[in-house]
C-alpha cells in the first residue's frame, strides 16, 4: 500500500507518485531486435528510467514487446562488464575465473597477437561481431588486414531479411519500411516464423487475416 506521504498533490486534483518536474520524453528506435520499433523514453537526471511504445509511429503504433521494454535492463543491468577481463594466470580454459585489467593492457594484448597474425597469415584471423550498424566498417577492415573469415549476428538475421525486401518491394521490410498490408492480395513469408515475436508482423498479419487476403509460410 502506498503512503498518503508519498503522493504528490497536482493541480488536476488526481494525485502523482512521484515529481516528474525533472523527466524528459525522449523519442527514438528501440534496438532490442531488427523491428525498430518507435519508443518513448523518459529520461530523468541523464538516466533512462521507462519505455514505452510511441503510438505516433508508422510500424509499431505504439506496440512494444517485452524484450523492447526490457531494454532499460540491457543499459543498467549490474553484470554489464565495464572493463576487460582476462583469465587468471594459472587457471585452466573454461573455468570462468578472471580478474579486470585496464583498457591499455587489453588493447596492448590485442594488437601484439593481431600483428603476428598479420605477419604470418592473415586468414588464420576469424572474429564474429554482434548486432550493431558497423558491418560495412568491420567488413572493410577484415579485408584490409587481409582475413575473409568474419561475420557479423547481421549476416544471420536482418540483413538478410533487408536484402529480401530490396530484392521484392525495393526497401528493406520493418527497419526501414513496412509492405503494403492494406493493399496485398497475397503475402508469402519465406523463412521467418509468424509467430516470430516482432510486433510490426503481427500487426500486418493480422490486417490480411481481416481482410481475407492469403497467406502463405514456408519454413523449415
């Protein structure tokens, strides 16, 4: 139960919880999944303290799944790692003990092994980068060092997804457009779940279920 001390009385009549005086409603793109769904954020003192779905934007229209509202988690959770570790000396592979090191001993680790790599053969480089809009820098400077061997989660995911719409409707589908669902007659969806949790899918699924238009899946 709430404390009658805590509520703050407002002009309205209707009480507030807390003193919003110092919150700001920051407009973006969530960036929990390839959606891009739009988002409300109410920052507070440089700090996010809530999200929600922006019901102004075209896509989502305001709809937001959990993992999108769990974004807040992702900035402030406390087993984000803040600094490089490295195992401890003396301890066996896999056995999860490390200790923190400074950015300068990591970067100075790093390039020493990088450097030999390069100056014996390059391709024995193989790296993996996760979601992020980097692609094109990270894919440039594998092959300057001279590696073909890397790959992005993008590579697995969206970006194959995008190159579909480009290919298809002449713009990458959710991030950067949405199909015509008010006008298609006949929707084939090749290699992606619908029950795939991106709310932009669902919302346009359901506009051609309502409207009879066929729908077709194909997936493994």
């Amino acid at each position: 139960m709430t404390s009658q001390a805590n509520v703050i009385p407002v002009q309205s009549g209707l009480p507030e919880f807390e003193d919003r005086a110092n919150q700001e409603t920051k407009y973006t793109t969530c960036y929990m999944c390839a959606c891009r769904c739009g988002i409300k954020v109410t920052v507070e003192d440089n700090k996010v303290r809530f999200i929600q779905g922006n019901p102004n934007h075209p896509i989502n229209k305001g709809v937001l799944c959990a993992k999108g509202n769990s974004g807040i988690m992702k900035q402030y959770s406390p087993a984000k790692l803040s600094k490089p570790l490295l195992r401890k000396p003396g301890t066996e592979r896999g056995a999860g003990e490390f200790e923190e090191i400074s950015w300068d001993q990591a970067l100075d680790m790093l390039e020493k092994r990088l450097r030999h790599i390069r100056a014996t053969d390059p391709k024995k480089l193989a790296y993996f980068t996760g979601r992020d809009q980097m692609q094109a820098l990270t894919g440039m400077w594998a092959s300057q060092f001279g590696t073909i061997n890397w790959a992005a989660h993008g590579g697995f995911c969206s970006v194959n997804m995008a190159a579909g719409g480009l290919y298809t409707m002449g713009h990458a589908f959710w991030e950067f457009g949405d199909p015509d669902w008010d006008n298609t007659k006949y929707f084939m969806m090749w290699g992606v779940a619908e029950d795939h949790s991106s709310n932009p899918i669902k919302l346009g699924l359901k506009k051609l279920k309502e409207r009879g238009a066929k729908f077709v899946a194909v997936n493994p």
